[in-house]
C-alpha cells in the first residue's frame, strides 16, 4: 500500500465521509450528550488516522491508528443506542453500521501492513 500522505488513504476519506454524514444526521438533535459523543467519535477517526501518520513513525501510527479504531467501534455503539432510542430511521442505521464496520476492517488492514514493515 503506497501513499504520501494520510489524504491518500481510503480509510481516511471514508472516515471523513462518515464523520460528515454522521454529523449532518444529529445536527438537530435535542438530545446534546448523544449527539456531542457522536461527532467526537465520528471527527476522531479520521483525526486520527491523519495524526498518527503525519507523526512519521510506525509506532506513532500504530498507536493512533488504535485509537481510530476504538473511536470507529465507539461510534458504532452509539448508532447502536440512538437506533433503540428511535432517533435514526432504519434506512440510516443499516448502511452506517455496515460502513463502521468496513472501516474497521480497513483499519485492521492499515494496522497489519504497517506492522509488517518492521
């Protein structure tokens, strides 16, 4: 996997798409404390990614693709209770949560192909 920089990476753009869409969905919100954690996690996988690799060492990267991951997973909970609270319609929460999911995949991946160039 070659790149020059974070913005290279699908994960991040994909990350960055997520964040957005995620929130655009909460913007009107009156429920504040769900919906602050939510853009926190959703911003935090993508600042993540970027940081950790503009840091220019694998164990930096390593680290901070780690926390991008637990945001990722973060935020997949929280889908998961604003569901059960009935504050996304379905037609939102399945393609969100599937694309979580694929992003924590790419994120293993990313994870694996930095560790293998020790």
């Amino acid at each position: 996997m070659a790149y020059q920089s974070f913005e290279d990476l699908d994960v991040w753009k994909r990350s960055c798409k997520q964040a957005v869409e995620i929130c655009k969905a909460v913007e009107k919100w009156t429920n504040f404390g769900l919906k602050d954690q939510m853009q926190r996690s959703a911003i935090s996988v993508p600042s993540n990614i970027a940081e950790g690799q503009e840091r220019n060492t694998d164990p930096d990267f390593l680290r901070f693709l780690g926390y991008a991951q637990g945001s990722n997973s973060e935020l997949r909970t929280q889908i998961y209770i604003a569901a059960r609270l009935n504050l996304f319609p379905q037609e939102f929460i399945d393609p969100t949560i599937t694309e979580s999911k694929e992003i924590s995949a790419m994120l293993y991946g990313l994870i694996k192909s930095v560790k293998a160039r020790k």
